[in-house]
C-alpha cells in the first residue's frame, strides 16, 4: 500500500481543488492513504498541518475556487525565513527536517502542485534529499514550456475577456478608449488570447515592445472607419520602446505607497493615450479577478486529468518528473526540463499572426 | 396616427437597448412611428442624425448592452457649450431650435431615457416649451426616489457580486484583506446589495461614515474565528469619519495626471489597513465592468416593461411623467417629483438591518 | 435566550441555504442557539436528524443550490404514511409527538421554509399545538399572494431564459420552430418573464387556453415579415382551448411508462404545430435544471433577507405569520392569509400588456 | 488580387460567426474581396444568395450564436433533391452549374466550414471539378480525426457541465436519480468531458455498451457511501449490451410521431434504473441547447485562428486541404484525409482512465 502525501503551492489558480479531487479519489481507489500538507510544506513541518484526506472530505470541491490545502506561499525550506532571538529575520534551511518526517510518516511520494518556483523546490527535494515526487504544473500565466496547457489559463482568459466584452458598450457610448490591464508579468499568452477573443484594437504583450506612436494612429484609423472608441488590452509586463521611462510595477508590500503613485502599466498607456489622442481614456486593473473564481469546464477536466495521471506517474515510480499534456495526451517530462524554461510568445507564432491578420494592432512599427 | 421620438441621455446602463425595443415595437403595433434621436437631442438638431425604427432595426438588440442611438453626452440644450470664432468655449440655449424642429417633423411625443440630469432637461422641455415628454429612468445607482428600481441595477449588482465571489478564494489563499471599490458617489445601494450577497466581512456606504479602527477590529475578530482573510466593498463615494483627510476620488479629464497620484476611496482604505491591520492588502476598482455588458434577465425585463408602459403612457397623453415601478406595477409619476430628490439608503431600512444582523461590519461605531 | 429550529420543505428551490445562513447567523448574533431539522419535519422525530448549527457549518454556502438540511418531502406530520405488520401503507397523525419533541428540547420558535403545503403545515401546528411558527415562502413558481416574490423564481427565470437565447441561433440557422417547455402548472409566471426576457414569440400560460390556429398564423406571419423561424414557450400547467383533448403532463411514479408515451404539453404544442404549419419542429423540456444550481444576486439577496426577518420577527414574537416582500420591503403577513389563495397572472397585468404589445402572441384570439 | 467565397453547411455551431469575421478581416488585410454564400451553396445557384462581406457586416459578430449565413443543409449539389413536374422528388446533379458560376463570378478560392458531409462535397468539388477548396472542420462532437479540436465543442461540453452542475442539488434534495442525455451519436465525448467534470456517477458512450446491473450496483454502492443520488450522463447514442433491445434515438420528420412514443435512450435508462433500483428517477435531454448560444473563450479564439489559417492557406495555394489543430499549432492537412474516419473514443485513452480512476462508473462489467 501507498501512502501519498500532496502539496499545492504558490499564488491561487482556478482548477486546484480538482487535482486534489482527481488525486484524491484516483488513490483511494487503488486502496491507498492520501493526506494534505496544508501551507506548501507545512505539514511536513507541524502534525496539526498534516490532514487525512478522504472521499467525504473532498466530496463537491471540485468546481471551487481556491485550495482547500492553503496555497499561501510560507517560502523556500531550503532557504525559510526565520526570526533569531534579536528580532534579525536569517534563512535557515529546513530541507532535512521535512525529509526525515516524509520518512517517518512513511509517505511513499509526494505530489507537488504549483508554479516554477515550487516545482524547482520538488525537483531539489528529488534530487538532494531523494525524496519520491511528482509535479503538478500550475500557472496561470500558460508559460511552461514542457506543457501544451496548465489548469487555471483558461479561466484566467475567460475572465479577462467577459471583462473586455462588457468594456465595449460602455467605450462606444462614450466614444472612448479603454485600457484593460492583463496578468503576463513576462509573457503575453493571456493579454493575447483574451485581447483577440473579446475584440481588442490593440494588444500589448511584454514580447513586442510598444510605440505609442503605433497605438495613437491605429486609434485614428478606428476614427476614419466611423468607429469611435478603441479597446487596448494591456499585459502587467507589457513595456514601450523608450523602456527607460516606465515605471514597471512593482509588488506592494513596504512599497506599496510607492505603487499607489506610480500606478501601473494600464494607467501609463492610458495617460500617455489621453495625451497624444485628446480622447477619453480610462484604465482598469483586473488584477486578482482573474485568479480567482471557479474553474471553466475546460480547466476543470484538465486539472482533473493531471491528478489522475500524477497518481498513475506514483503507481510507476515516474518520480521527478511533471505530468504534462502533450498534443492532447498526458505525457510525464522530467521536472528538470520543465523548470528550465519559460514559455514566451513566439513572435511568428499562429496567435500572433492569427491577431495581426485579423487587424489588431500590437503597438509595433 | 402618432410620430414619436426617442432618446438615451448620459452614461451607458444595461438596458436601454430593450427599452429602445420595446418602444419601437409598441409603437409599430398601433400603426405609430419611431424615430430614434442619436446622441441625445442631436437627431432634433441635425437631420442625419435622426433616424427611422423599424422592426428589422431592433432586431436582436433586447440583450445587448449599450445603446443603438449612443447614449453620449452631448450636454445640455439649454446651455449647450459652442465654440466662438475666438475659441472660446460658450454656452448657449439651443431649445428653441429643438422644439422648432420637434414640431416641424410633426412628432406627438418625446420619450426621454435617462438620469436624472436628462430627465431634468426633459421637464424643462415639457414645461417651458410644452414638449409632450415621457421620461424613463435609468440609473445605475438605484437612487430616484421616485421608483422602487430602475433598469441597470441589477446588472450591476450582479457583476460586483461575481467579482466579490472570485475575490473570496484569492484572498483567502494568501490570508489576504481585499478591498473592492464599487459604484455609488452619493448612495450605497451597489455597495450593499453586492456586498451582502457576496458574502462581504465589510461595507462601506455613503450614507455611514466610516472608521478604520472598527474595520481593523472585524479584521482581528475574524481571525480569532480562524477566517484568516476579509473582504472589504466600499462605494466610490464612501467617506471616513475623519473626512477632511479623504481625497475623494475626481473626475478623469485634465486632471487626469492628479487622480493617478491621489487614487480612489479603494486604495485610500487599503493603504490605512494595511498600515493598521500590517497584513496584505490588495485594492480592486470595479469600475466600467458595472455599466457594461448584457443585461440580466430582470433588467431585460424591467426595461421592457418600461418601454411599454411609456408607449402607453403616449397613447393616453400622460406627458411631463415618468414610468416607475411602484410594488412591482408600473405607474406614471410627474417628472417634478421623480427628479426632486435621490433615494439613499435609509438607516433603518431592511437590508441595512440584514447585513448588520449577519454580521457584516458597516464601519461605523 | 431563544432556541430555534430550522426546517426546509418541499421541492428544491435556489436561495433555501441563503436563508439557512442568514437564520443562523442573525441568531447567534443575539446570542441564540440554532438547530436545523433534517428532512422537513424529521429532525423533530428522531434525535439524530437535529443538527446544532454553528457559524462554520453555514460559512460558504450562500451561493450553493439545494439545501444542507435534505428538503426531500416525507410527508404531512398529520397524516403520515406508515406501513404496518401486514404491510399496508397507513396515514398516522404524529403531530402530537413533534410538538411533544420540539417543547421538550426547550425550542421558542420553529422557522418553516417552504411552499405552501409546508406553509399549510406549519399553520395547523400553530393553530392546532401552539407551536410558535414562523412562515418563510419558497415557491419557485412566485404564485404566492401574499408576497411581491420569492426567492428562486429569478433564478428559474434566468435559466429559462438562458436556454430560450441559445436556442434563437439553432432555430434561425435551420428555419425552425422550437417549443420549450418551462416549469408552472398552475400559474404562467416563469414562462411569461422568460418567455418576454428571451425575445419568445409566442408564450402560452395556463391563464389563457391557446389555440393551435392561432399559433400558426403567428408562425405565418413571422414568414411573411422574413424571420424564418420562431420561438414558442410553454408553461407546463398550459392547455388548448379544445382541452378535453390534452393529455395533461403527469406525475412520473408508478406511471412512469405512461408518461413516457404520453409526453408533455411541450411535445403536443411541437406535434401539433407540426401537422399545421409543416414546419421541421423540434421540443424541449427544461425541467429540473430551473430548480437547481446556484442563485442569482438577486435571490441570494432576498433568501438572505428573508432569513434575517424570519429571526427579527421571532425577537419580537411574531408567530403564525409570514415573512413577506410588500413594495420592496420587508413584513409580516398572518400565514392564514398567506396559504389561501395561489397569485394567477392577472390578464389585465401589465407584464400580459407588455407581451402583447411588443408583438408576442399569447395563444389566444 | 483574390476573390474569397465562404460557405457554411450542417448544423449550428457556436463559433461560426466567429471563423467568418477572421476569414473577412484577413481577407480585407491582404486587400482581397470576400462574398459570403447563403445557405451553404445557394449563393452559387442564385445571384442575391450572395452577399458582398465588408468589415461593418461582420462588426460584433464574434460572440454571437449562429450563422449570419444560414447554415442550413440544403442539400448535397451532387445530389440535390428537386421536384418535376409529376411532383416527383428527383436527385439531380447541379455541381457543373455551380462550379461555372464559380469560375464566371472570378472566385479564387471557396472556405468551405463544415462537418464531414460538408467537406465531403467540398473535396469532391476539388477533385472532380477542380474547384480550389479550402476546408475549416465544424463539428459540435469533435469527432475528426484529423484535428485535435473542433470549434463548439467547448461550449457543448460548458453548456452540458453546466447543466449537470444544477442538477446536483435537485438530485440530491430528492434522493434522486437524474439522467441527462447529452449530444454523441457516434461517439462518446461530450458526454465523457462534461459527465467528468461536472461531477457524474455515471457515464455511458457509445463505444462502451452498457449494463443496466452495473449501474444499479453504482447507485447502491452509492446509498452505502451515504450518497443518496446518483447522476447518469448518457450520450445520445449509446446502446446496452442486450442493444437488440433498445430503440435508438431516430430522426423527427415523418416518423415524428413514433419518436414521441419511443423516447430517446435517456429516458429508457431512466425507465430500466426506476424498475431496477426503485429509486425516484428523472431524465432530460439537452438536445439543441449543446449546439447555441455565444461560443465560450476557447471556441472564439479557435474559431478566430481557423479563419485567419483558412486565409493564410488561400495565400499559399494549399488546396484541397482542411486547416486543423495539431499540438495546439495550425496545420494544413489533406481534406481526403480528414473526412475519412471519425475520431471514436479509444478506451484507453487518458480520459477514460481518468473517468474511472476517480470512480465513475461506464456501466461496463
């Protein structure tokens, strides 16, 4: 009999509970234990962190938002942040602790679930401590390149495109143009596909540096075809040619004042637009709308798919390797690769194309 | 046989296109004709702009948001801005010239959609020029005093509670406060409806200024029941006790550039918990998402209602009134009276009573 | 301090764990304890279906269907079937026993939810035993007189409506006439909000018996004016003028198989519109998918408030009545009053008026 | 310059609109004209069949349902049913016709969207009369060999998880047991994708005959584990083992009559489980609701990418072939290829292992 223990960890993504779900049931169906780390590692960490969990206690969580294992990332156990008794915060690696519970709790594998930073966790678990792991890959942003697809990008799109959709009444009532900033701190996949799907004008993804220039004359033309308003999709990553003066955003914490004036990309485009156009420009942040919610039926079966085969991968022994989809199959690739790389948009890729052809602008030329 | 003509004034609302429907198709049913007057009164100003509604024309349009005769802002006839040859901007009375032409093209009646700025305008028209006018009320806000609901609403309303339900998994994955802004500059009805259908910790209206101490105690008590994140709605127009402190959130035009230093309401109160909570904090400004999109199934309805019922009202000459919905029937109320003053949401009402007794913190004490 | 029970009755309904929520919160924000009796009246037989309901077991379930206390029907407590030794079913009064239960657990106030064979109910424990009953009504088909509406109807409506939009596109891409068949066997409210909300064009109510001729010339017309295909809602209470020849839609149970040859109002409206017009024809029932699923904002709002009344009016003794929905606010209504009479749709009404006038044929002439 | 004809043929799908604005749009680009054909080939029998395609037409036409080009089967151009003068229904070949009115009109290519029958004819133009064909895969049951998707399905898969989801709560409300018939004929994924991810007991396919006793065990198995309902998904062309039995679902036309008596196989599943297992059971069909409304995110940016690879294969000359989705990329394959087999569900795949890995019952065994 096995014995599983699964993690999941990093920033929210729609489609987590369904990998608990799907791994879940897929043990206990070959007679296995399954119990949840609830904080990323913590319950390797503290008892009280560590729950058994059965059919009852993930019965109807599939189609739920969020984790019911707390995703919150409580840091690396290689480097974790401890406070030392003059109040001085030093990192202290823990890595050997949770090793050794993993062991005397007689866990036969661990399914880690999460984004690059917590795969690569896994990955030096695997190989530094030895410790029998599978990934789940999850982000949002679509950016690993050893997956066709992740859970959680899907609904991430659907989101960010029903938001596009309901932009557009409003922009033509008032002739205006609307800045819509997107998710992709370093990729475009998700600014792009909502952008061509909702009907965007323009797109900005980090991959093609932006002319505002370029922006200004596609809003012009829109004029001379006698449509008055313009929607400008906006990547959290995107950046204008003459780089040196934007102000990227930056993640609010002790900086948050700092934020709250500089504002961010949406409100540059924005700003810089109302200037060189004359028009009613507004912006809007989606922020944290598009992490959230309960999955699409497409991430809902995918995630549902990667749990079941991260248990297959445990009932092989296919340890440090991630589950992934391949051409519309689960496929395992070894957690090395996957973390080597993230995925941009390809600049002659079909999407691309697909949204030049079709007449958006990408801030280009 | 009659000749009526219709217009949509000010800012986009869910709905106005199944008003236009249903106008039109009423209308058609008793041998009438429609015009539909674009932007405003700019169709009784400048012939092409003024446009014929036949059935095949509004086809389709019942679910669709924004408005077929866009609903811009022209300002207002009887102080329109004009430009002289100096260049300079002035405002003139152009009434004259609308009734002139209203009568010239032979039409029996105006039917007038729109706030309360338009309504106004409408009466106006009624009383010093002896237009026969018909208003319909759209607000998004819910506050004419004069109607238990106008159209919009509950669009809005729903859209807020959706993004409200996304939020609840994000934050509670990361033991996060976020802090959502909704519409509503002087009445709280989105804010509260959203708010306590969304499952809110917190709302803050415009009706109940607002301390950050009694929020950063809900905060610590939720934590005590072992919720480690807390949701936040705050109307646009919400305000602390210690109001002189408060920028309020100014309109986006030349000032543009100064509204992106000061922030809204939102991220004012995001800053003052997270400084008085220190826990992360995020802010959300709802925005356009709430003017824009289809409408619901009852604001579909509602507004078709409207429609009808203000046909009616011209067949029996109830000029210088308004269509309101009084205990779910539609009646006719003088326009005097629906734009004399706004509904706020009353201390003692129902819902303000709901949400205090399960448990939403209003702010204030 | 008070205890309460809760009890769900009757048929699912979207909103009933809103207003479980709501009833448990607002009591224990006065210190009150709540218990919820499992399926109808069976918490109050035996001990192990009374559950003590706490802050935890209701967090999160405001926007989830059905509800947590099982609303299955187990029959009226004064006439409920028992089997006896030589296996014959028996109606058994154990109202006695109930009242016996509830005052021995130191109840002080039983809030029945339900329709109004629940609603019946509980009056007769209130007359009949002194029980301290409080009504809250639940009738997805918003036939109740003693109040403006009822949570679950906006939801019912809303899917209804859903569907009919999705079947406009299906029906024009192959010049078709689609029934669909919606819920209300006594009343035509779902079917006429739906039916006006969806853009039907021809909705037939069991207030007004149709005529198969009629509906044809209407299909004819449609021709005439180039729309190719129509759109026809049924409610499933609607009956044809020659109505000794329908075969009303009857309860599936022991006659199952006769259903199933029979077929509802929806299939002898397609068939016979078939025959008449020679139109290809398709039917559709919606059935139990508009009781189910998530509510609306809407109906979340209003089970909540509910609730929250429900408690309010226990404060202050208010027993043997209802809470109800009067112009948009809340009150208590004697439940005498509220059981005795089913709302028809008036035929003088105004949404009958609108549906006229905006073209939709309602079977008749 | 090139001349662009656009046909769609078969049934509705949501995302045709959507594969139509990108070939216009990609067209307009390259400078190119576009002319839509009604009615699948109509519009190259009879002139006003034939509509110039100009970027107003196609404005806003990306989310809606439908096709603006009636997407009705009128009938096989090889073998098109005419009547003579003895009022005889004929089959006659009128493809010379429509090949000359090809060529006279100047057409350079012809994108013909469509389902297996409908690419049939197309290659068969492109072979037999040398008509430069270019194929975009429709099908709502993603049954195509030769591309990984097909625009629709998504949003068939969304509409039937969405529907199952509701009925959850009813079903569990009452005991029950709720069988959906879904779309499938032939194969089986539909019901797989939305009987997995909305969470049902059972799943029954074509290409696994099913065993009314497994599923009655199921429902057993279910009562044990304190789940008193259970819901079956059957798509519509499954069959039992004992298939000699079953009558399949038949076509409504002239047997319109018999298929009423007869029912789907939804209903007898639901009939055999009733008798079998003594449980109140209930059985809905979805019918056309899979095949309308506004197609998801997903189908829209496919849809999108099909249209601009359908123009971007005119440009290269890559006749005779169909654009499909191989590995998430645009490919050309030949079109003899693609209409030769219909994907089946292979019962090893990952979906089917998924399915019964975390306990859902095929009715097999």
């Amino acid at each position: 009999m096995n014995r599983i223990v699964i993690s999941t960890g990093g920033g929210d993504a729609p489609g987590l509970n369904a990998v608990i779900y799907s791994v879940v049931k897929s043990s206990l169906a070959r007679g296995w234990e399954v119990y949840g780390s609830k904080s990323g590692y913590r319950g390797l960490i503290e008892p009280d962190e560590l729950i058994r969990l059965t059919a009852d206690q993930v019965r109807d969580i599939t189609s739920t938002g969020g984790t019911i294992l707390g995703s919150t990332n409580k840091g690396n156990p290689f480097a974790m942040p401890v406070e030392n008794e003059a109040g001085e915060i030093l990192l202290r690696d823990i890595s050997d602790r949770i090793m050794t519970n993993f062991t005397r709790m007689g866990f036969s594998c661990h399914i880690a679930v999460g984004g690059d930073g917590s795969l690569e966790i896994a990955h030096r678990f695997a190989v530094e401590k030895g410790m029998p792991v599978i990934g789940v890959p999850k982000t949002i942003d679509n950016d690993l390149e050893a997956t066709q697809m992740t859970f959680g990008f899907d609904t991430a799109v659907s989101t960010a495109t029903e938001a596009i959709d309901k932009l557009h009444s409003t922009a033509k009532s008032h002739d205006r143009v609307m800045v819509v900033e997107v998710m992709g701190r370093d990729s475009g996949w998700i600014a792009l596909s909502s952008g061509i799907s909702g009907g965007a004008d323009v797109i900005l993804i980090p991959e093609i540096p932006f002319n505002i220039k370029t922006i200004s004359r596609k809003i012009a033309d829109n004029e001379l075809d006698g449509k008055l308003y313009t929607i400008i999709v906006v990547a959290e990553g995107a950046s204008a040619e003459e780089s040196g003066k934007i102000h990227k955003k930056t993640e609010q914490s002790e900086i948050g004042r700092q934020e709250l004036l500089l504002g961010g990309i949406g409100e540059w485009v924005a700003a810089k637009v109302r200037e060189s156009s004359g028009k009613d420009t507004r912006s809007l942040v989606l922020g944290h709308l598009q992490r959230g919610g309960s999955p699409t039926t497409f991430d809902r079966l995918l995630a549902l798919r990667f749990g079941a085969a991260a248990v297959r991968m445990a009932e092989n022994s296919q340890f440090d390797q991630m589950v992934s989809l391949v051409n519309g199959e689960m496929e395992a690739v070894p957690l090395a690769d996957a973390i080597r790389e993230r995925k941009k948009v390809p600049l002659n890729s079909d999407k691309v194309m697909t949204a030049r052809e079709i007449g958006i602008c990408l801030g280009d030329y």
